[in-house]
C-alpha cells in the first residue's frame, strides 16, 4: 500500500509541527536541520560525500552548462561539422588499429 502526501498536507504536518514546539525544542530543530544541508553526509561504506546543498549546486551548474553548450552546439553549423568529421576520424583510427570490434546489425522488415 502506498500513501501519497500532496504539498497541502505537507504544509498542514510542517505546520502543526512548528505550532507544537516551542521554544528550546524549537531551535534544537532548525538548527538540526540547517546542519543537514550543511554537513557532509556518508555513503554506504562511510566515506564522506557532498553535502545536500553542494549536491543542489552542482547539480543545477550541470544543468545550466548542459543548456548553454546543447544551444551554441545547435545554432553553430560550423563546430558540428567539425565535431562529426574527428568523430569520423577517431573511429578510423580504433578500426584501423583494432582497438574495438563493430558489429552492425541490418533487420529489414520484420524478419
């Protein structure tokens, strides 16, 4: 069985949490939870990792980097051709020294 919480009801729990605690416990809570996104947090075999807001930045540079190379990729005619033609040149050269097997696979129809 699983039960789904929309955002209303997340709202309504984070608010009775908040009007129940009070004081001391109340800042014992912030301050827990401002340490969570600021202490590196282990993996599985104990080695530290990124904290949650080093992990939330980085991740939306990859997505803004991602964005900003896939538009100058497509509006640039010049710098695709020229990625394509080493594209072209490196798999030559792996063929040429057998450095990787290619194996291609032509079905026509629905054999």
């Amino acid at each position: 069985m699983e039960i789904k919480i929309d955002e209303k009801a997340h709202e309504l729990v984070a608010a009775a949490i908040l009007s129940t605690i009070t004081g001391e416990a109340r800042d014992k809570l912030l301050a827990a939870a401002v340490a969570s996104l600021i202490e590196p947090q282990k993996d599985r075999y104990g080695q530290d990792k990124l904290t949650p807001i080093q992990a939330a930045f980085n991740h939306s540079v990859e997505r803004v980097a991602d964005r900003v190379v896939e538009e100058f990729v497509q509006g640039n005619e010049d710098f695709k051709a020229a990625i394509a033609a080493k594209v072209q040149k490196s798999l030559v050269d792996a063929v040429a020294q057998q450095r990787v097997d290619i194996r291609v696979d032509i079905k026509v129809g629905d054999q």
